[in-house]
C-alpha cells in the first residue's frame, strides 16, 4: 500500500515541473538566425527612409507635402502587398514568401542607382515603393515563419527574440542617415551662389549620397536571400496547415474570431502610438522642454536606444509570464507615462515621453502571437491583415498633428495615451477569456 501511496505523491509533484518547451524544433536553429537577419534587415531599410523625407526637399524643390509622399509610398505598399503575400505564403509556403521579398526589396535597392542618374524625385520614389513592397511581403512572411519554427507554447517568446533585432536594424539604419548622408549634403547658403550647373553638380552628389546606404542594403539582402535559398525550411506547422480545410471562408473565420480581429485593431493602435511617440519626440523637446536644437535629437536616440534593450529583457521575462499580462502591464504604464507628458510639462513629462518606448517594445510581436494563436490554415492570411495594420501609423500621428496645432505639442500625447489604452483593454480581454480551441499561447508561469 505505501508504494501504491506513493507513486501518485511523486507524480502529483512533478507534473507541474514539466520540461520547459524548446526554443525553436530540432534543425532549425540556424534557419531561425537568418530570420533573425531579416528582421534586421528590414529594420534598417525601414528607417533609413524616414531620414529622406528631409533629404529629398534638401535636394528637390518641392513641398512639404511632396516630400511627404515618402511615407505614404512606404506605406501604402506595406498596406497594398500584404494580402499578396498571404497568397504566395498560402500556396508555396512561408520560405516562398521570404524569398520573395528579400528578392522585390533588393530590386528596389539597386532601383535607386538609375533614379541617382536621373536626377528627378519620381523615379526614388518608385524604386522606395518597391522596396517597401518586398519588406511588406518580407514580414508579412517572417513573422508566422517565426512561429512555425518552434513549439506552440514558446511561440511568442520566440517572435519576440526575433523582433528584438528589428530595432537592432533600426539604429543602423539611422546611424547611416546621421553618418552618411545627412552631414555631407551641400549646404544650403553654398547653393545661393551657385550657378545652373554647380547646383546640377551638387545635387547630383547629395544623390549619390542616398544611393550607397541602399546599394549597401540590397547587397545584404541579396546574401541573405542566398544562403536561405540553399537551406531546407519546411516546418512542422505548416504541414498541419497544409492538411486543413483550406476551402473558402478564411475571412469569415478571421472575422468572427474576436481574439484575431480585436488584435487587428490592437495593432493598428500600438503602432499609431508608436508612430506618434517617435514623430513628436524632438518637437516635444523644443517646444515644451525648450531643450537646445543640436541636443533634441539624442533624446529621440535615448528611445530607440531603450526600445532595443527593453525588447531583450521582455524576451526574458516571456520565459517567466504569460504575455498578455506583461502586455497589460506594460499598455498600463505607457498610459501613465503619457499623461505625465501632458501633465508635468517639463524635464520629467521629456524622459515620461522617452519611456513610452519600454511599453512600446513588447508590444508589436506580443499581440501579433497572441492573435495568431490557433488560427491553423488560416494564419497566412491572418498574418497579412497584422501587417496591414501598420496603417495606424500613417493615419494616426496627424490627428496628433491637428491637436498639437489647435491646442499644445503637450496635449497631443493624449493621442498614444488613448491608442495605449485601447492596446490595455486588449490584454484584459484575452486575459479574462478562453479560446473554444483552448488555452492561449503562454511561456513560464500564469
């Protein structure tokens, strides 16, 4: 009897102690780390366009509005290729999908060494789109390859890890514009004095400058692209996708699961107030701290620079806590930290302003696993409708615009403090409900 007693005993006791779900599956650890290079990748790419807004009205003569259109190039093909993506990644698989965008972006990179010659704006604008447009697809791709390359129970934890080199890429990007752009382009008195072909000759050297950075980009792109044609990647995930109803009504389903579509539109506002935060930084630096214009930039750099570390410790602790209560947590302070910007109005509304990016960080590839959790066949086309939802961050910062115009740059934090507490009732949502498939993805303790 006492042995019968105790073979229950000891089982009670290590059941809870279950072996902690791997990483990534077996053979696909250096499959993961080029991935991981994609997201670099495009990290770098995708914010070294925000440095031409200002760089093409350096060199054309053109509007504000015109030089603008730089943004709405990059975004608008990330919204419009997003559902093509899904359908390469539906009938020839993520790696399909991967390589398709590595491909279109690193024709967009060397696209920019004929705009170069050409010497007129519409032609880099074309040659940006379709770099956005293979960066679209890129991680509309990416993103679900990630999950598919490990357990279900490790999945958010590992998209994390791969997204934290996104801003890896980020800061890259950036010092390239800071490094090798902006500080050798002509200066604007010396062009006063110019004549017609001196101001021809300079612009066409301020045009050589944009070019490098992206050849440099397409040239890292097309190695990647290489070394993931030459590797097996089919994962496990998407042979049980491919076995599945694949037939009609994806969009109904995508539509009538409230865990997919709520995180829809929590990515929308988590992007919105990323968007926001980033684009006001430096205004809120002047116009409210009255910080000196040569120092307004490091504080910018200070968020970026606390986004990419954050990003590290909360793949960390998403080994600890399930994610939508970090998640929640996180959505919580970031609204503090907002209204602390629009109340303090000083040193310390600037540094709340720079620590919105520590609950930024965890959020993008947190809400991004947790919508796709279960979804099965449909999670190509899920991915895509993620993606698209980076339009919050095109449509978004001017309404933060127009209340900053009509009232004070303070006052117009209230934007990312309403989109961040609109990402909070999203955790608490999937916090307070179950699945009809069962439970969420979750790491470590509950």
């Amino acid at each position: 009897m006492a042995g019968e007693s105790f073979v229950p005993a000891q089982a009670a006791v290590e059941v809870p102690r279950a072996k902690k779900a791997r990483l990534v599956h077996p053979g696909f650890t250096l499959p993961f780390i080029l991935l991981i290079f994609c997201f670099a990748a495009w990290g770098s790419a995708a914010n070294l366009t925000d440095v031409l807004v200002g760089v093409f009205r350096h060199i054309f003569t053109m509007s504000n509005f015109q030089s603008a259109l730089v943004q709405f190039a990059y975004y608008g093909a990330y919204f419009s290729l997003a559902i093509p993506a899904a359908i390469i990644n539906r009938r020839y698989g993520y790696k399909a999908g991967v390589l398709t965008g590595l491909g279109l972006a690193t024709f967009g990179g060397v696209l920019f060494y004929p705009a170069s010659k050409l010497l007129a704006f519409a032609p880099f604008l074309a040659a940006l789109f379709v770099l956005a447009a293979g960066l679209s697809i890129l991680e509309t791709s990416a993103n679900p390859f990630a999950i598919a390359m490990g357990p279900e129970e490790s999945a958010t934890q590992r998209l994390n890890l791969a997204q934290a080199f996104n801003p890896v890429g980020a800061n890259i990007g950036v010092l390239l514009g800071a490094v090798l752009i902006l500080p050798n382009l002509t200066p604007e008195p010396a062009k006063v004095i110019m004549t017609h072909q001196q101001l021809r000759d300079s612009q066409e050297h301020d045009l050589n400058l944009v070019l490098g950075p992206y050849l440099g980009i397409a040239a890292v792109l097309a190695l990647i692209w290489a070394l993931i044609a030459l590797r097996g990647m089919a994962t496990p995930a998407e042979a049980v996708q491919e076995q599945g109803d694949v037939r009609g009504g994806v969009f109904g389903r995508l539509w009538r699961n409230h865990h997919y579509r709520y995180g829809v539109g929590a990515q929308f506002f988590n992007v919105g107030a990323q968007v926001c935060t980033w684009s006001f930084t430096i205004q809120y630096a002047l116009d409210v701290v009255g910080v000196p214009t040569d120092h307004a930039g490091w504080y910018l750099q200070a968020s970026l620079l606390l986004f990419l570390v954050s990003r590290f410790v909360m793949t960390y602790l998403l080994g600890i806590f399930r994610p939508t209560l970090l998640l929640f947590l996180l959505a919580v302070l970031g609204v503090g930290l907002a209204i602390t910007a629009i109340t303090a109005q000083s040193m310390v509304g600037l540094i709340a302003v720079v620590g919105i990016s520590l609950s930024l960080s965890l959020m993008f590839p947190t809400i991004y696993g947790v919508a796709l959790q279960g979804l099965g066949e449909d999670t190509k086309f899920g991915a895509a409708g993620l993606v698209m939802a980076i339009l919050g961050g095109a449509l978004m910062p001017p309404i933060q615009g127009k209340i900053m115009d009509s009232s004070s740059t303070a006052a117009g934090f209230i934007v990312p403090a309403v989109c961040l507490a609109l990402v909070a009732a999203y955790a608490l949502f999937d916090l307070r409900s179950k699945r009809a498939g069962g439970a969420l993805v979750t790491e470590g303790a509950h």
